[in-house]
C-alpha cells in the first residue's frame, strides 16, 4: 500500500479495493420530506426534488438507498431525541434525509456527486472513501519491541501498571466496541470475552488488523502471550464496515444502540488517510454517539498530513481548532509517536490542533493473526496510529472503571477528552510545538489528579488550622512533632484522633539530657486510597527564624503501616533520639518529612537552591516545621539586662546565596510590658532604621526597643549566604501580670511572605511545669 493516495488515485484504484463497491453519500436539506427507503428516486420528479432523469441518463444504471439500514428509523429518532436531552449543544442533522448511490460500472463518482451538488435541495454530495485499516505496512527492518513497554510508567509508557493497583483499573465493569474490518475474536488471548460481530463482515486479510488492536485493549489476563491495558473488561464487541452495502456510518450506528454512556467506542478507520470524521456522514453519526454520552476514540490516520492545512471540498478547515469553519465531533483524535523517549511524532502520524492524544506508534507488541485465522500469533511490529488508538482506548477503560467504581460515576466525552488530553496529566512530546501529537496520558498522573483524587495524600500540619492546602500562614508551627522524655505505651491513644491532644502546640517538650528521648509524628491523609508505608523523618536544628537544610541534622525515622483516609490523625512509633545525640538539654527546631512511594516526601535535591526551597516550604504539605517554645514568663534573676525574659535565636541567611530578606517582630503583651530586639553590630543598619538603637561595642550588640502590642519589621536587608546571627528577644511583663499566658514570634519575609518563624508562648512558672 502507498504511504500516501490521493482522491484522484483512490477514483483509479476503486475497483481494486476488495469489498468495496464505489459509491457517493447524498445529503439532502433537513426540511427535504422524502421516504426512507430504497429506490426514493422514483419519486423525485413527483415530489420537485432535483431533475433525477438527467442523473440517470448520464449515469445509466445508478440507484438510491437508505444511508441507514442497520438501525430502524424509529430508533434513530429516538436516538436524537434522547441526545438532544442529554446534551444542549447539539444541533442535530435529519439523519433521515442521508442516502447512498451506487455507482454504475465505470462511472466517475466524482462527477456524479458534482452532478447532485448543483441540486438547490441538496445539503452535500461527495464520493465515500474506501475506509481502511490506518496502518501501513510493516517494516521488516524495525527493531523487534521484547515486552509491552507502552505499560510501563511514563515517560515511556502509560503508567497501566499503577493503574491496575486500583479498583476498576483493569476496566472492570466496561463496555468497548471496536469498529473496523477483521478480527480473528476466538484468538487464544481474547476467548474470556466472548467478542461478537454486531453489524458487518469479516475480512480475512485484516483479521491481524483487528486481532492486534484487541490484544492492546484487551487481551485476557491469563498464562498466555500478551495482557490488555484494561484486561477484565465487562463487554467487548465489534463492527465491521466490509462487505457489500456495509457502511461506516451503518456500524457506528450500530454500535450507538449497542452502548450506554460513558462506554467506549474506537475508530480504527482512516479515510484517504484522513481521520474517518472529514466525511459529513461520519461526522454526524460521531456526533451523535458523543451527544448520548459514548466515548469516541479515533484515529488520526497515517497520512503526515497538516490537519490544520486540510480543507474539505468547500475550503473550509473543518479540522483546526480555533478557526470558524471547525467542527467539534466530540471524539478523542489520536497520533502516533516513535517508541523511544523523548517520543518524537511517527513518521506518518497524521497531526495539528485537532489532535489530543498520542500512543506508541511503533514496536507495540501484541496478538496477531492471519487470513486464515490463526488463534495463537503475536506481534512485535504492530504500528501507526492503528497501534496508537488503542492505547488510548485502553486508558479511557482504566480511567472510566475507576471513575465508576471509586467515585460512583462515569466521565463524559468531554470530560473524559479534557482529563487525558490535559499536558498535566501526560507525557509531552520531544517538541509539542512542531510534533502536534497531543500528550500520551499518563494513568497515574491522571488518576492523582484533582479531577479523580484516588491517590494518598498524606501531610503534616504547619500549624493547627492546616488542611494540607498551600497557605499564607505560620509554616513553623506544627502541633505534629512531638518530643517527649519517656515513650509512650499507646502513642495513637495519646496524641491520635478523639485523643483530646489533636490541636494541641504544647506537647513538645524540651529535650532532656542524660538518657534517650523520643520523638513522634502525627500525619493525615486527605486523599483517595489507604496511604501504607509512610515514613516519617525527622531532624533537629538550632532554633532560628529560618532553618535551612544546610543546618538539619537527622533525630531518625519511623514507618507507619498505614494512614487510613478521612482526615484521622495518626500517630507514628517512636523515633529513638539517642542521648549520645543531643546537643544539650533545651529547647530545638524539630523538621519533619512524611510520605510514602505513592506520596513521596521531598528529597535533598528539591532543597538544594533557594528557589526549590522556597517552593516547598509554601506549597509542600510533606515537609513541616516545629519551632515552638513554651517558655516562663518571669524573668531569670540572673537575666541581663534584670527583669526581663530572653528568647534566643537566630537570624539565618539563604543557603545558597545572598538575598534581601525581612524580619518581622510580633507580640502581644499586656498594658505596661517592654520588649527589645537584640542583634550583632553587624545588623545596626536595619535596626537603626527602625528605632535609635542602643550600641554595647564592648559586647558587639545592638538592641532597639520593640512595639509590645504589635509588629516591628526590619529590613529588607541583604543577608549573606549562610548567615548565623545570634539574636534575642528580650520581654519584661508587669509582675501582677505574669499569670496570664502571650504569645510572640519572630519570623523571616522573603518578597513579604513568610519563610520561617520561631514562636514562643510565655507562661508561668506552675503552668510551665506542668506541660513539662
């Protein structure tokens, strides 16, 4: 077969084409009341319909007949009717007024749909392309392909494996129909399901075709050769546009009455190397299936064609998005790309903005067959977008059997087309912009996605009214890291869910010298399915208004078995921080990481720049901070300056480079409280711009006093690479005051938003003991 024929070889060679008999489609006017049935043109001079007796003698021998002969005219009224319920954009066509006309041997098709185009009661008239089997022939130099790579995780494949971890990823309890010319359906890999030809007939030299294209989809979870993408699907079915008087849009009607919505319909037909839906009548019955709901599935076709170049015989560009002539069928149109990665667009593959999706149009191993119907062949070569189509298929079985059995509903084509065609739920092609292939989906990004949300989601709370969502707030506040001298006997029972300590921020305590304390961490789940396996990592720092990943330093870790979903608080086994290990006795920044394979935690190399630091911290849900101190609010008589409390901490600059940065001092005191920041005489320049601060040169301090009732910001200041300034907070609460409980905090500002905090709450003495 030529890579390429155009409409005046395909005229030539018409009467070559096995089981095909030349024909042209007649669509007439929508408000044309004719009979449906054969022979209607007895009737057209009756009814001023168009002068027939001048077709039938520059075309002896022509004769009409219904378009639709597979499904009764009753149901395809209803059929529309039901559409049009279903979906309100839909404009539907009178259906009732398509007609076929026979050629007579050796007449020109061509001139004959010219002949009826200059008819006023025409809508359009136009030669119907043989369909045909969008693969070329396969070439024997091609690396044979050893397994089905295209399973396999993205970038390389689709991810099917993940997939088959969830209920209905393996297409359980969905419908498929395959619309093309062969099969050989009792192949030893397609017997489980009982596959029958709905409408059509077989073509013996196509049942490889057909029989490859199942394998991909469907083929059985058994001991033998190959497995589907979708291998336990309910229903499978086909329809044949061979034979004679068969027709393309025969069998897609066909399969319309055979599915329900959210089944899956594909189109493995190309015409003139062209997607099946530049024919008028094809179009319009696709557009029926995705008004009720089916999902569409077609085939690019393997013509390296310019899809948005393309015009149909009326100049318009029926297939680029965007332009005013394009018509949305609703179907899902498939490419094809090489097998190695980056995937680069086959060289045939068809392309352009009406393409969403791509599969591996090459080395796709499969079932085979041959003309004789072989049950036990196999392929390595399978390619075009014959072998991308399926893939796609197949994840749209995946996508839809979750959907149903996780979520209780099924997506529609719309629905369905925008989450696979959607680049953040596939793999882009080496260049998108030139390839015009779509995405491959990527079932496991598709399946995490918001749009199903099967996925764990485990995190940790930054602080008490973190739901896990990116957030403006304390990102060092975590009620979830908990230090305590002596492990606990029942952690879960202690600090879980209905434990009565959910939200509470006192329970870490200082680290106590001398002999091992214990460390534990509590986690949520937000997602989609039971999170198991989750690590828990937990590291200690200085306590400073920023904790960079260069001053962590590794307390352990700890692996929960599982971390149900809802939103339940769980709490880890202990993690031992051995005495030989601790600094000293005091109070220490604790960070922890949390996540699982499916929910992995951030690695060292996604805090290795500042940049990716950043980005972590204000919008990662597994990484969090503790810097929290309870603290007594009487002062130490041995305290400098006397009568006041010291909270000392320090001011870190950016692990990789220097940057500006602020710092924002906040407290609440009571009436007649004083508060002074205090800094080495390098940062004098920004504490002077805020306040005449006191110099002590003698002890290289500087100290200013502080708004005790609100925020005091300083900076911006240029903070060099990996600054440690030692700094203090220096309070003096009334002593008649000293009974009630106040908060304060320092916290770093990066382009004003938060990037560290350290916070203390001040209490007396007796209350401090207790939560010790």
């Amino acid at each position: 077969m030529e890579r390429k024929l155009d409409r005046g070889q395909i005229s030539a060679k018409q009467g070559q084409i096995e089981g095909y008999r030349p024909r042209v489609v007649v669509k007439f006017r929508d408000y044309v009341e004719l009979p449906y049935q054969d022979g209607v043109e007895a009737q057209f001079e009756k009814l001023r319909i168009g002068p027939w007796e001048r077709i039938a003698k520059e075309f002896p021998g022509a004769t009409m007949r219904r378009m639709y002969t597979a499904v009764d005219p009753g149901k395809i009224k209803e059929l529309v009717r039901r559409a049009v319920e279903a979906d309100q954009t839909y404009k539907p066509p009178n259906f009732l007024t398509y007609f076929v006309v026979d050629c007579p041997t050796g007449a020109d098709p061509q001139a004959l749909a010219k002949a009826f185009r200059e008819w006023p009661n025409v809508q359009t008239a136009y030669f119907d392309l043989p369909g045909e089997d969008p693969s070329p022939v396969n070439d024997a130099d091609d690396p044979l392909c050893p397994s089905q790579l295209y399973l396999d995780p993205a970038p390389t494949g689709v991810n099917a494996h993940y997939a088959w971890g969830f209920l209905g990823g393996d297409g359980e309890g969905q419908r498929v129909i395959d619309l093309e010319q062969g099969w050989t359906l009792n192949h030893e890999d397609l017997t489980c399901h009982g596959a029958t030809v709905l409408y059509g007939a077989v073509r013996d030299t196509s049942r490889y075709h057909g029989t490859a294209v199942l394998g991909e989809i469907c083929a059985c979870d058994n001991t033998l050769g190959c497995v589907g993408i979708a291998p336990h699907v309910a229903g499978v079915n086909v329809v044949s546009y061979y034979g004679a008087g068969n027709t393309i849009p025969n069998a897609i009607m066909t399969a319309i009455v055979n599915l329900s919505f959210g089944d899956t319909l594909l189109l493995e037909v190309q015409v003139g190397f062209l997607p099946v839906e530049t024919q008028d009548a094809e179009f319009e019955a696709v557009r029926l299936a995705t008004a009720l709901g089916l999902i569409v599935v077609e085939a690019a076709g393997n013509g390296d064609r310019d899809l948005d170049a393309y015009t149909n015989a009326l100049g318009q560009h029926i297939l680029q998005r965007g332009h005013a002539d394009f018509r949305e069928s609703g179907a899902i149109m498939v490419g094809a790309c090489n097998a190695v990665t980056p995937h680069t667009r086959w060289t045939w593959s068809n392309h352009g903005s009406r393409v969403d999706c791509y599969g591996w149009g090459e080395q796709v191993d499969t079932l085979s067959s041959d003309d004789t119907g072989s049950t036990t062949l196999y392929t390595t070569t399978f390619q075009g977008t014959s072998s991308a189509s399926p893939i796609v298929a197949g994840c749209v079985l995946v996508v839809q059997g979750i959907a149903e059995h996780n979520l209780g509903h099924r997506f529609s084509p719309y629905q369905m087309r925008a989450l696979l065609s959607d680049p953040a739920n596939g793999t882009a092609s080496a260049t998108p912009a030139t390839d015009l292939i779509g995405v491959m989906p990527d079932l496991r990004a598709i399946i995490d996605s918001a749009a199903i949300g099967l996925a764990p989601d485990i995190y940790i709370r930054d602080n008490v009214g973190d739901t896990g969502n990116p957030h403006l707030g304390s990102i060092s506040s975590s009620p979830d890291i908990i230090l305590v001298p002596a492990e606990v006997p029942d952690p879960q029972a202690a600090y879980g869910q209905g434990s009565g300590t959910e939200n509470s921020v006192t329970l870490c305590q200082d680290a106590h010298p001398g002999h091992d304390n214990f460390v534990y961490v509590r986690v949520r789940n937000r997602g989609g399915s039971v999170a198991t396996a989750v690590d828990c990592q937990v590291f200690w720092s200085p306590v400073a208004s920023l904790v960079t990943p260069d001053l962590w330093t590794d307390v352990g870790n700890a692996t929960i078995p599982s971390v149900p979903t809802g939103d339940i608080l769980t709490v880890s086994p202990s993690i031992r921080w051995h005495q030989a290990d601790i600094p000293a006795a005091g109070h220490y920044c604790y960070v922890g990481l949390v996540g699982n394979g499916r929910d992995p935690a951030p690695t060292s190399a996604d805090f290795a720049t500042w940049d990716n630091f950043y980005r972590f911290i204000r919008d990662n849900n597994n990484v969090t901070w503790c810097n929290f101190d309870v603290a007594s609010s009487d002062p130490d008589p041995a305290a400098d300056p006397v009568g006041y409390v010291a909270m000392p901490f320090l001011v870190v600059g950016p692990h990789d480079m220097a940057r500006e940065m602020a710092l924002e001092v906040v407290l609440r005191l009571p009436k007649g409280s004083k508060a002074m920041f205090e800094a080495p005489l390098h940062l004098r320049g920004p504490v002077a711009r805020v306040a005449r601060p006191v110099l002590e040169k003698k002890r290289n301090l500087v100290r200013v006093p502080l708004n005790p009732y609100g925020p005091t910001v300083f900076g911006p200041m240029l903070l060099k690479a990996k600054l440690r300034a030692p700094c203090r907070l220096l309070v003096a609460i009334p002593k008649e005051l000293r009974g009630g409980e106040y908060e304060v905090f320092a916290r770093q500002l990066f382009r004003k938003q938060e990037v560290g905090r350290v916070t203390w709450r001040l209490v007396p003495n007796a209350k401090l003991k207790e939560t010790r």
